[in-house]
C-alpha cells in the first residue's frame, strides 16, 4: 500500500485537461515562432552561427515548460481555484527526497545496463540532442539547470501532475500508471522505438514514486537527479575528446 495517497479535494476533469492541453500548444507554438524568428535574424549577423543551436534547444526548453506552468496556473490555479499543493506539490519526507537522488542516479545505471544487454545505443542522438555545439562550459552549466532542472519539473507537473492524476482518477493507479508512461514516452518520438520503451519505463517508475511518495516533488526529484547525470556524463565526455 503506498505510505501517502496523492489526493485532493479538488479532483480534475477532462475538460481541465484539455484546456491545459490546448494552452499550452498554443503557448508552445507561439513562442516557438517568435524562437526562431530571432534565432533567423541572429543567423544572418552572427559570424559564429553554430552557437545558435544550443541557444534555441535552450530556448525551446523554457518556452515549452513555461507554457506547460502558464497553463496550469491559468486553468487549475486561477479558473478551478486550486492551490500549488492541491495539483500535487505537498511537501515530502526527507527519505524521499535522498531516495529521489538515488534513484534517479540508479536509473542513469539500469537504463545503460539494458541498452548494452539489447544492444542498443542512441549516445549519439542523445549528445546532437543534449550537447548540438560540442563542449562548451555555457552548454553544461546551461544543460544542468535547464535540462536538469527546468524540464523534469514541467514534465512531470504535465504527466505526472495532470495526465497520470486524471487517469488514476477514471481507472486507478494500476491502469493509469501504464497509459500515462505510454503517453510521456510517446512525447519523446524522436527516440527510436526501442528507446521509447525505456522512457516509458522511467515514465512508470515515475508515476509509480508520485503514488507513493503522495508528491509531485518526489518524481521531479528523480527525473532531474536522471537527466543531470545523463548531461554531466555527455560533457565529460566531450571534454576528454
């Protein structure tokens, strides 16, 4: 039995969903435009227009998840009158929190271990996502807050807070946690098939550690504790090369 179920008094609807759904797309489209809009401008003048990779995926990263909070701060916080707490962000124990690190880190390990068991490997397209520019001290420090940080605590606040709690809702826990992983690995399309699996992997231990832990903070803890790992283990090796 988990030890703290992730209720509310405030319960979603479907239509909540869609609305932060539509917002966000609209949001994420028009900030998109406008990214690249600049970034074409900038093309044109810059004499070094290999830096301006890194500065639209860092970009696109805070307008997709500053979209994702726009909206829900729009529809559940200001429209349903939700609090920040009732979407999922209670405080958690601090056991949780130092086996969100860990777990996260393991995750890093258990991902790699399968991938060499299968014969997998996308380290390449992983490093033209996360590294586009080679090795560049902005690239990291950037990469550490914004792939780190920023974009586990959208997505989660996106799958975990909003698709997995609806789900769970209508279904329950069993059944929401595997449609809900379907759905996040089915929003990393970019990965190969196989690739896609083991995101929806790490999408079911999520929302298996947000059932649990009855926080939002814990998953976003072990997504983030995951891809700064993932960030830090791709510029260190493109600093040795």
């Amino acid at each position: 039995m988990p030890e703290t179920q992730t209720t509310s008094p405030v319960r979603l609807r479907g239509r909540d969903v869609i609305y932060v759904t539509l917002i966000c797309a609209i949001f994420t489209a028009a900030g998109i435009a406008v990214l690249l809009g600049l970034a074409g401008d900038l093309a044109v003048r810059s004499p070094r227009p290999r830096t301006l990779n890194l500065g639209v995926l860092f970009g696109s990263i805070i307008v997709l998840n500053g979209a994702i909070a726009a909206a829900v701060g729009l529809v559940l916080i200001r429209a349903r009158h939700m609090t920040w707490r009732d979407i999922g962000f209670a405080r958690p124990s601090v056991r949780w929190v130092f086996a969100s690190v860990a777990l996260g880190i393991t995750l890093v390990a258990t991902i790699e271990g399968i991938e060499r068991i299968l014969d997998l490997s996308a380290g390449q397209l992983t490093a033209g996502l996360i590294a586009p520019d080679g090795f560049s001290w902005f690239g990291l420090l950037g990469g550490v807050v914004l792939i780190g940080f920023l974009a586990p605590a959208g997505e989660e606040l996106f799958f975990r807070g909003l698709i997995y709690r609806w789900f769970r809702d209508q279904w329950g826990p069993a059944s929401a946690a595997p449609v809900s992983a379907l759905l996040f690995a089915g929003a990393h399309f970019y990965y190969p098939l196989p690739h896609m699996l083991l995101v929806a992997l790490l999408g079911l231990v999520l929302a298996i550690a947000y059932e649990r832990s009855g926080s939002l903070w814990i998953p976003i803890g072990i997504h983030a504790a995951q891809n700064t790992t993932v960030v830090i283990l791709i510029y260190g090796a493109l600093a040795e090369s």
